[in-house]
C-alpha cells in the first residue's frame, strides 16, 4: 500500500475522535496479520468468520489414535512457503506462526521498505505453551538416540519468549522485546504491554499479540485428563458452544495474531491508515483457583470496569464485546456474570460474539486473534455469529450474537475484548473507532472520497 493511499484511507481524524484529557499518548492499531485454523491471512479468517465456517476437525496425525479426544483446530495454512531455510530449520512451529502473522502485520502498517527508528520500535508477543513441540521432541531424541543428536538450537527453539524474540529479531526492535505468559489471556496481556510501552513514551511502534502451536499428544492428553475437552468426536463442528446449554469443553487449536500499535502522532505524521483507537485496559487476577475462574464472575468484572474508565466511555456506550467463551461449563457461566454485571442482562446489551466456536481456543493466541476480530467488527460495522449456539444456558443472561453477523450502529463504535487465563488472568481491552462506512459518508460529504476498500 502506497502513503497516498495510507493517508487516503486515514480520514482526517484517524477514525478516533475523543481526547483522552490526561495527558497520555493516545495509542492506535496500524496494522493487522494472522493465521488462524480459519484462514493464512486476516482477510481470509475474517471472511470464514463471517461466513460461519468452522476450522475444528478430527486430527490425521500419526499419534492421533493414541489420545483420547484427537479433535483439534490447525492453522489452515502451513506456516513454511513464507519462511526462509533458515527461519524453518532454527524456528519452532510456534515461532513460525509469530513471524508469519508478524510479516503481514508490517506490511499492512504500510512498513515495507520504510525506515522505522530501532531505539523506537518495541515488540510485545506472548505465548502459554511456547515451543513445547521442540522440547518434547528434543527429550525424545535424546533418549532414544542420546545427547550429541539434540537440535543445537533446541533450547532457544523452546523458550516461551522466542516468538517475541524472532520477531524482534526480525524487525531490528531495540525498544524492548517482552514475552507475557497468562495462560490463555497471553495474547491480550501482551496487547496490554505494548499500549503501555507506548504510553510511557518508551516507543513509538510495538509490535504485539499472541502465537501458539498446542496441537501435540502430550497436551491433548493432559486437557483431556483435566475433562477441559469436547467429547463432540463424532461432531467436530459442533464441538465447540460457547454459552450453549450443551457445552462440554473447548477444542484445542493453534495460530497467531499480531497486530501493530502506534503513538496516534507518530501514525499522523506518516499518513498511516488507523483502524481504530486501543483507548483503555483493564487487568485483574482472580487469587481463586490455578485452574478455575472465580464463579461469581466479579473480578473479571472489575478488570471490564477499569478498561472502560480508562477509556472514558460508559458500559451503555459499548455496542460489541468479543468474550473469551472457551465453551467450558464453568468458564462461561463466570464470564456471562461478569458480562451481565457490567452491561446488564440480555435486553439492550452489547452483541456478544465468541469466535472460539470456530477458530477452537489457540490459547496463548486467542486474546490476539480475537482482537483483530474486534476491531474489524469496528471497521465494517458488524459483529460475527457465534456457532453452535442452540439452546441458551440458564446462566447466560446476554445477548449471544447467533445464526447471522449483525449490524452494528452509529458514527463510533465501543468495543470489548475480554480475555480470562488458567491462573486467575483477567484483561479487558477496550477499542473505539468509526467504522468505514461512516468515514464514507463524512469524507464523501466533505468531498474528498474515501476508499471502502482501502482498510483492507
């Protein structure tokens, strides 16, 4: 994408109106990548999602008859065609799936072949697993066929903070390179760090979100062991039901999402196209239990309230929020009463979409993926259905967006991303902007046009 073209999609505002009033840098999302069990791209994931297309299916792998529940969600897409040699011999699978969503995420910001100050950029990916692949696979190596066979890159293959790294490594990021690990809030967490870094002037760009690669007979079996997993076998695509009555436990998938943040002056000055405003986060930690989320759903909804204060906006101001919904019985009853506390029961609240139903819970990617998700739900006004939501629970007083996307209103939209980990991890992302219809109208009024599109 050209400048003229960034500043031509931009609008005059930069799709975000209001002034904090406290004097904190003001932080917006440039650029967007992913590659999800739905699609190798952003643009093919959201579309799937629109869709309704389902990306859970039984597993074909050698070891699948060995574990006891072989559903998963695999990236539609293999990572290699986009790496070099080198990156795919020195980089584990999960790595891989940081760079190549990373790789797009540049090139969306309209990074490719512009100087960026190094001392200025920052780089914030999480994981919950990291390279776990390479090191089980590095133990097995070893005792079968001894020490001297080991991969010499295994150890830094393995580290949970080698996603963050490669891309840091990447990119030439001098500004800071962090590796959050909160379970299955990872994603968002890392989100979170880098709007942080920006605000705290520490850098102008980060480069941020979420990457996992979980799918391997050791993890499988251990969340089967924990009864965390759908028994839907015979079903894939029905296995996962967020807030459906007949929920029996997530699906495991992998993937990544990164997305690239900026101080809203630094994207003025280079006529970046924004897609929307990160205007508040809120985090918490439940102190409950290290693998259930406190049942009342109040610290969570704590985490809700403190994201949207920071962000200067009411909950009757929030028209979407994007819910963590793994599909656990527990696990979504604790956030619908956390949702249902802040923003009320089903009647006049946000249209709530859980992605998970299609995607599967890419753990530490989840909170990235399903930020993209937000904020395209942002930019072109709609909020994706979730699937296999038949019968509602007694214990989900919301509005659970099903069987079709739905509109969504206004010159601005509010949108939430909540995010909930195996720990007590809570973080609530709030995003605002004007979705491109709108942008449409109010250039075309002025006479200057704008590209629909352009955003993507």
């Amino acid at each position: 994408m050209t400048d003229a073209s960034l500043a031509a999609a931009a609008g005059p505002d930069c799709a975000c109106r209001r002034d904090p009033g406290d004097g904190r840098r003001r932080v917006v999302v440039t650029g967007l990548g992913a590659t999800t069990p739905l699609g190798g791209d952003v643009t093919s994931t959201w579309q799937a999602m629109l869709r309704g297309d389902n990306g859970i299916r039984r597993l074909s792998e050698p070891w699948v008859d060995q574990v006891p529940i072989p559903l998963g969600a695999p990236v539609l897409r293999e990572p290699g065609p986009g790496l070099s040699p080198v990156q795919r011999r020195r980089i584990d699978r999960c790595g891989q799936l940081a760079v190549t969503a990373a790789q797009e995420a540049w090139s969306d910001a309209g990074f490719d072949g512009t100087a960026v100050a190094p001392d200025r950029t920052g780089v914030a990916i999480s994981t919950a697993m990291g390279g776990i692949s390479t090191l089980i696979g590095g133990y097995e190596t070893w005792k079968a066929r001894g020490w001297r066979r080991i991969h010499p890159a295994a150890i830094p293959m393995a580290m949970a903070n080698a996603p963050a790294a490669v891309v840091g490594l990447l990119l030439g990021a001098r500004a800071g390179i962090h590796a959050m690990v909160s379970a299955c809030a990872s994603g968002a967490h890392a989100i979170a760090t880098a709007a942080d870094m920006i605000r705290a002037g520490h850098a102008d760009v980060v480069v941020t979100g979420g990457a996992d690669a979980p799918l391997h007979p050791l993890v499988l079996s251990g969340f089967a062991t924990m009864r965390a997993l759908s028994q839907r076998v015979s079903e894939p695509a029905a296995a996962s039901r967020p807030y459906d009555a007949g929920r029996d436990g997530f699906v495991l998938g992998e993937g990544a999402g990164v997305l690239v943040l900026e101080a809203e002056e630094h994207a003025s000055r280079r006529g970046a196209r924004v897609y929307a405003e990160l205007a508040g986060v809120g985090i918490t930690s439940d102190a409950y239990h290290l693998a259930h989320p406190e049942p009342t759903g109040v610290v969570n909804a704590t985490a809700i309230r403190t994201s949207l204060a920071a962000a200067g906006v009411t909950a009757a101001e929030v028209e979407h929020v994007n819910a963590n919904a793994t599909s656990t019985v527990p696990g979504d009853a604790a956030e619908a009463r956390a949702l249902a506390s802040v923003f009320g029961e089903a009647a006049g609240g946000p249209a709530v979409s859980a992605n998970k139903s299609m995607t599967g819970h890419t753990l530490g990617a989840a909170g990235a993926i399903e930020s993209i998700a937000t904020v395209l739900a942002i930019r072109d006004g709609v909020a994706p259905a979730t699937a296999n939501f038949a019968r509602p629970d007694r214990d989900v007083a919301i509005d659970v967006v099903h069987g079709a996307p739905r509109p969504l209103g206004g010159s601005e939209i509010v949108a939430l991303k909540n995010s909930t980990g195996f720990g007590g991890h809570n973080v609530a992302i709030t995003f605002r902007g004007r979705p491109m219809a709108a942008r449409a109208r109010d250039d075309g009024a002025g006479g200057g046009g704008v590209d629909p599109a352009a955003g993507r």
